[in-house]
DNA sequence: CATTTACAATTGTATGACAAATCATAGTAA
DNA sequence: TTACTATGATTTGTCATACAATTGTAAATG
C-alpha cells in the first residue's frame, strides 16, 4: 500500500480531514486561515494551499477570499472517498452510523451477488472461491479472520462486473470494519456465517442470479436487525 | 448555483478531468509534465500544481517525482464524485455505461423507498408530493419534464435521512440525465410514469416499507429490462 | 558481470511580491 | 434618517524564482 503521507500536503490533508470528521471542526466552522494553518503545521503556503484544494476535491471545505476556510454542509462531502471513509472510521462511530452503513449494504451486496452470478467471469468466481478458502482457514486460526472476511465481500462486488459496485469496494470494508468493532468478533468466523458466504457462492457459481441475490439478502437483513433491535433498546431507555 | 470555475485550479481541473474521461488521457497514459501543463494553459505552477492535486484527490491521477503525472486505474476513481459524474455525462456514455448505472440504482432506489417509508420526517413528504405537483405540472408542459423527475427521485432518497444514500444524489441524477438522453424522451411524462411515482409516494406516506420497495423496484426492473433487450439486439448483430 | 556512482528529469517545498475578491466601516448625499 | 458610495483591511488567488528531494538512466568502476 501506498503510505498516505507521501508529502506535505498529503500528511495535513489527513491530520484536518480527521479533526473534521472527528467534530473539531464543526459543518459551517471556519478553519485557521492559511497564514495560521502555515504557522501551526511550519510549512510554507504553498503545502498548505495545496492541501486546501484537496479537501476541497473531497466536498469538506470551502475556500473564499475573505470569507476564509469553512466546512461545508456534509450532504456535499465524498462520503465514499477512501479517505474519508478512514477519517470516519478513526472517529467514533456509534450505532446509528452502523446502522446507517448496514442500509446501504443492503441494498448493495444482494444485487452485486445477483449480478456477479449474471456477469463473473472464470477469474472473478476463483478469486471468490480463494477467498472462501481463506475464510475456511481462518475458521482454524490459519488465516487472519476480518481479512478473509472483507476479502470474500469484495470478490464478490468486483464480479459484479460493475464499474459503480466495484467503486462501492472501500465502503464496504469501512462498513465491515465498524461491524467487527462493534460486534467485538475477536475471535473465529462462526459455523453459520461460513456456510452463508458458501452458499452465496454456490449460486454465483451456477449462475443463479435470484438464489444468489436471496442468499445475500437475508445475511443483510439478519445483520440490519440485531442492530435495529440494540438500537431500539437504546431508545426505549 | 456555484460556477465550477471560480479560479485557474478549478478551470485546469475541468479541462483535465473531461480529457480523462472521454479517453484522451487513458489510463495508465502520462499527462503533459507541470511544465508543459503551465505552458499549455499559461498560468504558472503554483495553478497547475493545485488542479494536479485536486486530481489526484479525487482519484484519477497520480504525481511523483521523475515519474511524472499518469492517469491511474479506473478502480481508483471517485466515481461518485459530482465533477467526475458530470464529466463522464460529457464523454460518450454507450448503452454499457447506461447499463451500469441503471444496475445500481436498482439497487438503490427500491431500497431507498422502504428507508423513506421508515424515517422519512413531515418536511421529507412535503418535498416528495412538491416533486409530484411538478411532475403533474410537466405532463401540462408549465413545468420542465426532466427537472421535475429527477427532484422527485432525489426527494426520496432524501426522505431516508440515510447521508449515504443522500451523498448519492449527483449519481442518481446524473443517471437520469444519460437515460434521459437515450430514450430521448423529449415530450412530457406519460401518465404511467406519473402514477408510478404516485404508488411510490402513497406507500412511503403511508409508511408501508415493503410496498414503497415493490413499487420501486418494479419501475426500476422495468427500465433495466428495456436496456437489456437493446443490448441483447446489438449484440446478436 | 555486478555494483556503485554520477547525472538528469520531474515533482516537492519555500519565499516574497502583488492581484483580486469581499466584508466592514465610515463617509456622503438625498 | 436612510440609502448609497468610497475606502480600507483581510483573506485567498496568482505569479516568479530558487533550491531540495526523489528516482530512473546511464556511465564508471571493481
């Protein structure tokens, strides 16, 4: 992987996207000016400008004469950027966010596995069956479980075929990723879950597009409601 | 509306990213060095050097050192980047590409349906049945067709009060656009259409999830279908 | 032949100066 | 008073120049 502060502008582009995302600075907020940006991170404007304009890229701020650096209302950020899907994850997710990426997975994973069973080809169906295999190891301690895990939801976005699904690959690793912290799988895959991943496999494999869209759907929904439900507990307090 | 051309970055930036995605720049393909950039748009480097990193923020490029600017692989891009949306809207979008994204939003849309039905708020409706009235005001020609369609769909994903699928606004909209194109549909929204949306609308008013789903779904698998059979035809050519 | 060294090309960073945009204020005229 | 105007101050926008850091290529060296 690429280390993500390759330069000046990379490492101050990471430390405001994280204050953003974490709350520091607030939707609406103004940010230190680039005089001040300069002083605190003791670079030149030209680093800091340059990192401006990259959080500009992502939909975080906007940058004005005189009105200065602000944040701007969140329905314009980049949410399935791969950075900013990081800095979200470095912040604290709570249920409702979990819940809020459970919904889009719903939405995705089912009709990914219908399309991957209508459009893999020979490499995509073995790179899915590679990663059962990683997931049967793992299931033994042989292989490491949340990789295997991601890995097997990813083959099956990128069989898809789907330039739009493919892109959706770090969405669902972030959204993987709150799962397990809050789920605190530390340990093993269980039995059941296994056996899913097998049978959405199955019917990718034999090319059976409602199967495959079935079987992924009622994994999603299982998920969906333990959090509706912890959700609801919550509420009712 | 915010004109995308506030300074030279933003211009740079455009014409660049447009290249990109109508293949004049392919990837893996080097893009003229900053110094030819600067020369070829007349502006210095410190402008150049801001478009560049805007790029490569939003995936398409990457920058180093002696290797100079290349276009990255297109499983990089932030695809679901409003610029990049409406610069592949100003490529040659093919029936494939139609495909795709008509693939997604039936993913999306049914499901964004069954969120409204859930979560939608008393303003989220109103906007909804806003929407409606204009459509009804299209098929009268006192309002504009295309405009009107795509606030309705965009009023809905809304009205799940899910940022994710909010964030996936300029996706949807920019998908109606290219279908708007192929179908050329010039003239008003038949009554069919109307009352589709009106079924949709009715459910999630009504707060009944699973028929908001179905009501979607059908109009999106029908859609989906159209293009596929067009596609099925070139192909058997 | 392998290894090291030196060079060249390209991006990375810093600085200083001035231009342009825009908000706030004070001043001016009706 | 009120509305408009002029002015000034603040902040980002742009330019030019210089040098550092990175890295691929080729020459020199053992």
């Amino acid at each position: 992987m690429e280390p993500s502060h390759r330069n000046l502008a990379h490492q101050v582009v990471h430390e405001l996207g994280k204050k953003i995302m974490e709350g520091t600075y607030k939707v609406g907020d103004s940010l230190p000016s680039e005089a001040d940006l300069c002083t605190q991170f003791n670079i030149s404007r030209t680093a800091t400008r340059e990192a401006v304009k990259m959080l500009t890229a992502k939909g975080l701020i906007s940058s004005r004469p005189r009105q200065g650096i602000k944040v701007v209302d969140s329905k314009y950020w980049n949410l399935f950027d791969v950075d900013v899907l990081n800095w979200i994850l470095l912040g604290k997710p709570d249920l409702y966010l979990l819940r809020h990426f459970l919904q889009l997975r719903l939405a995705i994973e089912p009709e990914a596995a219908s399309l991957a069973a209508q459009f893999a080809q020979e490499s995509d169906i073995e790179n899915i069956e590679h990663a059962l295999v990683r997931m049967k190891n793992a299931t033994n301690g042989q292989d490491d479980t949340h990789e295997a895990d991601i890995d097997f939801h990813q083959s099956v976005l990128c069989a898809s075929n789907n330039p739009f699904f493919i892109q959706l690959n770090n969405f669902i690793e972030t959204a993987l990723k709150i799962n397990i912290r809050f789920t605190n799988r530390l340990v093993a895959v269980t039995v059941e879950e296994y056996q899913a991943h097998v049978d959405i496999f199955e019917h990718i494999k034999n090319k059976e597009p409602q199967a495959a869209f079935d079987a992924a759907l009622i994994t999603q929904k299982e998920t969906l409601a333990i959090v509706n439900n912890q959700i609801a507990v919550l509420e009712s307090k």
